[in-house]
C-alpha cells in the first residue's frame, strides 16, 4: 500500500530471483516520527511516519513501519522455535542477548537462514496484510553479541532473504543500524534507515548520505538528542523516546521533538 504521507517517494526495486520489479513507497524526508513500538496509540499532531509492533495495527493516513525482531526470539516466543534454530555455543548453552534477555538465531547456513526466513517471512505478509508501508527488521547487528559465531556475511545473506520477500509484497525494508554494514546496503536490499542513537555515536551522517536522508532516528538521551537535531534535526525524521518506549499514558512515557 502507498499511502497519501508517502506519495511521493515511491522506488522500482528489481528481484534478485528474476522476479518482475515492484514499486515501494520510501518514508517522507524529514517527516515529523513516532517509535511506537512498545504499543500503539494516537500519533500526536505533526507526526507523518510511525514504527509499530508487527502485532499492532497501522495508524491511517499515515506511512507505517511494522516492527519485526528478525535475527533473535521475543523472551515469550522461545517455544514457538525449533530448537536447532536457536544459536548454542560451544558448550550447548542458548546465546543470550543479555540486555533484553533474547535468544540468538542460528544463521550460520543457508539451510537455517531459509528456515527461519520462512517463519519471518510470515510475519512480514502479515505486515502487508494490515497495509503497512515497511518492515524494520530489528537486530541485524545481532552477530556482535553471537560469542563469535555468527558473521557480517550471514547477517548480510538472511537480511537478502527478508528483502526480496518484502519487495514482492510491496514493502519497503529498513536497516535498523549496524552502520559497519552500509556500504552493503544494495545487496542487502535495503531502502531507507531506522537508527537508535545515531546522535549519541555520530553516526547520523553516514546514515544521510547512504540512504538520501530517508532516516528515521530514534535517541533516548539528552545529549543524543540535543546532537541529533542540532546537526541533523532539519534534515531527518528525529524522536525521542524513553527506552521502554512506553505507550502515552503510562509511567515512563517521554516523547520530544526538535
């Protein structure tokens, strides 16, 4: 679906299988942003682009992101996995994402990759199902935090996977972060950017200048986002949120703009 906010950056993407080619719609340059991802609510005035759960429906009128934790496994979903998929290390033991206490998936061959893009792919037709915009496949960086045992280039073939897919249903993709990984962008796929704290490590213009200011940012501090809109603010979609990104109304809850 192209919706009215995003009329006007619309791309012809070609199949890497030979597919014929389809159209996607990019998010508007500098259009005002919310990260709802932590649970949909009302957008607030100004807003033109939002992020929501792949679980949650889009806002209308607006051009809508379908979050999908792509590369590790949601703490309740654990059991909705083969357990061969799950990464192990050396010593049998599941390889957490400690912070968010989020099993790794196991992208090591093109068997495994295939397999689990195609329970991610079902999620993502499940995005386009509900006339969502484009998926944000979260935690392509996940090879960081794999104890060594995953690569760049098995995070680059899986995330090939997820794009034809969304491509042939329309939607575009972004990369969430990783900015080691954009000078791989077009094999990958990918179409435009969503960044956490690219305020915070000064990455905002690396992102800029690959994706031509189609980057939504996301900073959860004072000084991200202070740096954030004063080098970039007039440029890209900027939000601030809490970490939790809490939906409005309930404890935590913070959202600025610049």
């Amino acid at each position: 679906m192209v919706t009215a906010a995003a009329a006007a950056a619309v791309v012809t993407v070609s199949m890497s299988s030979g597919a014929s080619a389809s159209e996607v719609a990019l998010p508007p340059v500098h259009g005002g942003f919310d990260y709802q991802i932590g649970g949909a609510y009302t957008p607030p005035k100004g807003v033109d682009i939002v992020s929501r759960d792949r679980g949650d429906s889009p806002a209308d009128g607006l051009y809508n992101i379908c979050y999908v934790n792509a590369f590790q496994v949601q703490p309740g979903e654990r059991d909705q996995w083969p357990d061969d998929l799950l990464l192990r290390d050396r010593n049998g033991d599941l390889v957490i994402d400690t912070k968010w206490k989020e099993p790794l998936l196991d992208l090591r061959t093109a068997d495994k990759r295939e397999r689990v893009a195609d329970k991610v792919d079902g999620w993502i037709d499940g995005c386009a199902d509900k006339g969502f915009d484009a998926v944000e496949p979260d935690n392509y960086d996940s090879y960081e935090r794999s104890k060594k045992l995953l690569t760049t280039a098995h995070a680059k073939a899986f995330m090939a996977l997820l794009s034809e897919h969304a491509h042939a249903q329309g939607l575009a993709i972004a990369q969430k972060n990783t900015a080691e990984l954009l000078p791989d962008r077009k094999a990958a796929g990918l179409d435009f950017a969503v960044v956490e704290e690219c305020g915070e490590y000064d990455e905002c213009g690396e992102f800029a200048k690959a994706y031509d200011d189609h980057v939504v940012v996301v900073e959860y501090g004072d000084e991200g986002f202070a740096k954030a809109c004063d080098g970039w603010g007039d440029r890209l979609s900027v939000v601030r949120r809490d970490e939790d990104v809490s939906p409005a109304g309930e404890d935590g809850y913070v959202r600025e703009t610049c």
